[in-house]
C-alpha cells in the first residue's frame, strides 16, 4: 500500500471514529493523536529529518491547543485552570524541543500527555457528563 493510500485509510478510519464518538472519546483520541505525533516527531530526530519533526510538532501543538480550548473553566474550576497550565508547560516543552532536536523534552512532554492520558480514562463513566 503506498503512503497517500494509507494516509486516505487512516484518514477514513478517524473521520468515522469522531462521528461516534463521545466527548470524553474524542479527548481520548485527541491525547492519542498527541502522543503519537510526538513519538513520531522523536524518530525524525534521529532520522535527522528535520523538517517532518517541525510538522509532527506543530500537529502536536495544534492538538494540545484544541484541547486547551475545550476546558470549561466555569464548570472544570481549579482542575480546569491547572490543565490549561500544564498544557501550556507542555507545548513550551515541545517547541524548545523542535528548537533544539533535543529528544529528553520530548520524553518529559510525553511522559506528562501519558499522566493527563491515564487520569481521563479512570474518569468513571457515571462522571464523564455523556
């Protein structure tokens, strides 16, 4: 299968998961589109591709940014106001990350989208607001 092919397919396959999916779901797949551009972002690194991990990087940020604007800082309060600092924490991390090719920046903003990843899914489904 060649890449504009695959891309298509994967392309497909996001589309339909977002139509049926829930909020909490698409937080999920956001978190998840997030990790996988910054994991693809470290092997351009080492690649020394440089200008892919500028594109996975910005995708990242752009995701990171979608994610910011959804929080209900009315209804989310405290835990809302520190997500928004943490998601800005994040993207500082990944654009001095994109500045400097350096890859323990990535591993650290990684390691947070994984912590944020895991307290959303031990969200109980009673809490989700679905």
């Amino acid at each position: 299968m060649n890449h504009a092919a695959l891309n298509q397919y994967k392309s497909v396959g996001v589309q339909s998961g977002l139509t049926d999916a829930t909020p909490h779901q698409m937080i999920t797949m956001l978190l998840d589109g997030a990790l996988d551009r910054v994991a693809s972002a470290r092997g351009a690194i080492q690649r020394s591709e440089m200008a892919r991990k500028g594109e996975l990087l910005g995708g990242a940020i752009a995701i990171i940014d979608s994610m910011r604007a959804s929080l209900d800082y009315d209804k989310g309060g405290e835990i809302s106001v520190n997500l928004g600092m943490l998601y800005d924490y994040i993207e500082g991390r990944l654009v001095e990350a994109n500045a400097t090719a350096n890859t323990a920046l990535l591993d650290e903003a990684s390691s947070l989208l994984r912590e944020i990843k895991a307290g959303w899914v031990a969200i109980p489904a009673d809490v989700r607001g679905v």
